[in-house]
C-alpha cells in the first residue's frame, strides 16, 4: 500500500482563454476545478496507473467538502486528517518506517465520530405495540442517566420519550444529528436500525415476553460485547444492560 501526505490541499480553478489580450477584458472559453496538492496529485496519477494508494490530508469547510467530494468522485481514497492533528506521535528514532506509519494509521482510524445509542427491547426484540412502548420501568432511566453523567454527556431523547424524564435532557426529532461524543440517544418509538454511523450501544432486556408491532432489527454482528450487567428494576425481577461496541476496522497491510 501507498499513503501520500498533502498537509495543504486546494481546488485548482483552471479556466482557458481564447485570443487573449492583454490590457483588454478576457471571456473564458472553458473551466475546470480539479482537487490538488502535491500529495493528491501523486494519489491521482498513481491511480490512473492502476497502483492501490491512499492520499491523507487536513481539509476544513466548503473547501475541504469539496475536495472530498470530488476525489470520491474520482475514486481516490482519501483519509481526512484534521481530526488527529491535536495528537504527537513520539518517534525514538530506532522504529522502521513500517512502525511510525502504523501509528499514524492507528489515529487515521479513530476518527470515526462517536454515536452512542440506548434502548430496550423484550426477548423477541420487540419495542412498541400499537404506538405504545411495550414497557418502561424507573430504575432504567435512572440507570441510563447515571450512565450519561458518568461519562459527562447529556441525554438525548425522541419528544415520545419525554415524559419518563424530568428536567436536564435533551428533546428533539432527531436527536443522534444532534448528539455529542459524550452524549447517550435513547430511542423507543423507532427502530435503531435506522440510526446511521453508530459506534456504541447500550441495550437494555426485559426478560420478558410483550406482544408487539415494532421490534428493533438493528445489526449487532459488527460489535463486540463488552459488558453485561444485571439490576432489579421498580416493576421488573430482571433487567440486563448489555454495553456493545463497533470492532475496529483494520487496515490491510501490503
């Protein structure tokens, strides 16, 4: 694999002018803006010559979408790296190159932003019936608020979710959009599934049986099982919280 550094990219604006004149005003004739940098024009070219290669860089704003967008377009992978460049890597000077890249790969692929999601399901997975929760339960909530403050973040709900809640969270339509990397979105009324980018969950069982309509179809095969614990609820003998999180991607090495 070949990795390019371009720690400046621009949008080259290539315009091309017929019988130009100098000292007189000029009409274009044709334009063209095309992702640059000396980095991404080696990515291009290695591309074009069929070579597998990713291109890293800082991007930011309309600017940086647009690169981005227009590499995708071309099908040049590309790692943003404006997420780690807070970071230090320390170098001693007796690591090989291999070593250093890995550890600049290793926080390329941390970037992904974090979305952590909560809800319940009974042992059919089912959620609502008849728009109606199959169940709820004080201890729960006050366990997930506990969870939310442990880790500093606020609680971000559905307007449907709110009345199990008093004052210090937060409601909207769309709460994971407005979610931060703190921040815990439990949902009831929808199926999780649905809920795009997301890197942790906190799932609560009933252990027990609800007739329902809605049950949540959400994928845990890319997730790894982190912890189980187990509380007695207000109304239930038995509540489990499982804590799942999403599996690293690893970078194949050539």
């Amino acid at each position: 694999m070949i990795y390019t550094v371009t720690f400046n990219p621009s949008l080259d604006y290539i315009v091309s002018v017929n019988n130009f004149q100098l000292g007189m005003t000029n009409r274009t004739a044709t334009e063209m803006m095309l992702p640059g940098g000396k980095g991404i024009n080696v990515s291009i070219v290695l591309k074009n010559l069929g070579l597998e290669n990713t291109a890293l860089g800082f991007v930011a704003g309309f600017t940086g979408d647009e690169i981005v967008r227009r590499l995708e377009h071309d099908r040049i992978d590309f790692a943003d790296m404006s997420e780690i460049c807070d970071y230090t890597i320390s170098v001693t000077g007796k690591e090989t190159e291999e070593e250093i890249l890995n550890k600049v790969l290793a926080l390329v692929d941390s970037k992904e932003p974090k979305l952590h999601i909560a809800f319940a399901v009974d042992d059919n997975n089912g959620m609502m019936f008849n728009h109606r929760r199959v169940s709820k339960d004080s201890k729960l909530c006050k366990e997930l608020l506990n969870s939310v403050y442990s880790s500093g973040g606020r609680l971000q709900i559905r307007p449907y979710s709110s009345p199990l809640f008093e004052d210090g969270v937060y409601t909207s339509d769309d709460p994971w959009n407005k979610a931060g990397p703190n921040d815990i979105v439990f949902v009831e009324d929808i199926d999780p599934a649905i809920i795009y980018g997301v890197t942790e969950v906190t799932l609560f069982r009933w252990n027990r049986k609800y007739p329902s309509d809605l049950k949540s179809t959400f994928d845990f095969s890319k997730y790894e099982l982190i912890e189980t614990k187990e509380f007695t609820g207000s109304s239930h003998e038995k509540i489990t919280k499982e804590t799942w999180k999403k599996q690293e991607k690893r970078r194949k090495q050539k």
